[in-house]
C-alpha cells in the first residue's frame, strides 16, 4: 500500500518485510530507511471472519510521535458496499503525540466525517508493559474495555443501517500507520525502529 492511499498515512506497508512471529509472539515494526516510513499490516480477511463474541488481545505499543498502532475489525462486505457502510470497530487505537491515551471507537454511516462515537482512557506504561484490550460484541450492545475497565459501551435505541452495521462477519487488523489524519503532521524519526508486540488474541462465542 502506497503512502497517502488510506487517511493520508506516511508509511508504507511491506509484503511481510515488517512483520514476523518471534517466541510466538507476533511483531510488526515500523521503520525510517532509504528516506521512508515503512510498516507491517495484516489480517484475518478470508481466513477468520465471525460475527459477535468476546475479542481480546494482550500487546505492546509501540513509542514515538508520528505513531498510530491500531488493533481492529473491518465489515468483511468492504469491498461491496464501501466504507463506512461496511462498519468500523476499533478495539485499540494509540497516537504518539498523545501518549498513554487509548482509544476505542465505532465508525458506521451516521457518525461519518467524525468520530462521535469513541472512548478514550489513560493507561500506564503501555510500551514497556503488556495490557489487554478487549470488546464484547452482540446482537444489541458493544462495549470495549482495557484491562477490564469498561471505556465505551455503544447501543442504539433504535438501529438501523445507517447506526448497526454490525450483524454480519468482521475480520481482524493489526497495523502501526505513521502520520496521517490521526497520527498528526509531525514524526519523530528518533524514535524508529518501534515495534507493536501482540502476545496473544483470544475469540470467545457462544
């Protein structure tokens, strides 16, 4: 994916060059070399795709402004009816310029050119030490915690199309972009390589 393709990101991701499995935990590095911003960005399109359950994910962040490690699914229908129709669930989502804050977000058609409907907790450590992030998903609600503290509970009186795109399969991301909308104008090339160390992803449904 070229840089400036998706949100107006820097890096560009390699094919598999930046990410890797080590003592069986995954690792995805973003890098500054040759005068590039590169990166590692995976998922389960294809290959794991459910709808509802408990999602949880233990991981390192990685450090640096510029940064913007994000673990989260996408409506497996993108490709068909676009985005943000398709539904967007952040478990995850961290900027380097504002370090320690975590987000959690939902983006779907009625909350399209914002993001209204998020929820943002500070956390200690999130470099050095493991934490774990999760989402409980299901027919009527979807709350996202860290470390089992509730950051966001999200369900419509009312849903429709436009507000809960959500009963159909979902595939999992694991990126780190560098710059771009959220990420922010300015990087800190010190800080390269960095690195997102997931240590384990868990699904549990009914």
């Amino acid at each position: 994916m070229k840089p400036g393709t998706v949100n107006n990101e820097l890096q560009r991701y390699t094919d598999g060059k930046n990410v890797e499995v080590k003592d069986g935990k995954l690792i995805i590095e973003a890098r500054h070399e040759n005068n590039e911003y590169t990166s590692g960005r995976i998922n389960t399109k294809g290959k794991r795709e459910f709808t509802y359950g408990i999602v949880k994910m233990r991981a390192k962040l990685p450090a640096g402004v510029g940064t913007w490690p994000a673990l989260w699914m996408l409506g497996a229908d993108v490709k068909e009816v676009g985005w943000p129709a398709c539904g967007e669930l952040d478990i995850m989502e961290h900027v380097g310029k504002q370090p320690g804050f975590i987000h959690s977000s939902i983006h779907n058609p009625s909350g399209y050119g914002a993001t209204p409907y998020t929820g943002i907790v500070e956390i200690k450590n999130p470099y050095t030490q493991f934490h774990i992030y999760s989402m409980e998903w299901t027919k009527d609600f979807i709350t996202f915690y860290v470390d089992g503290k509730k950051i966001y509970h999200y369900q419509p009186e009312q849903k429709n199309i436009k507000n809960w795109p959500f009963d159909k399969p979902f595939y999992l991301i694991f990126n780190i972009a560098i710059g771009g909308n959220m990420g922010g104008s300015k990087v800190d090339n010190k800080c390269f390589p960095t690195d997102m160390v997931v240590d384990w992803v868990k699904v549990y449904q009914k």
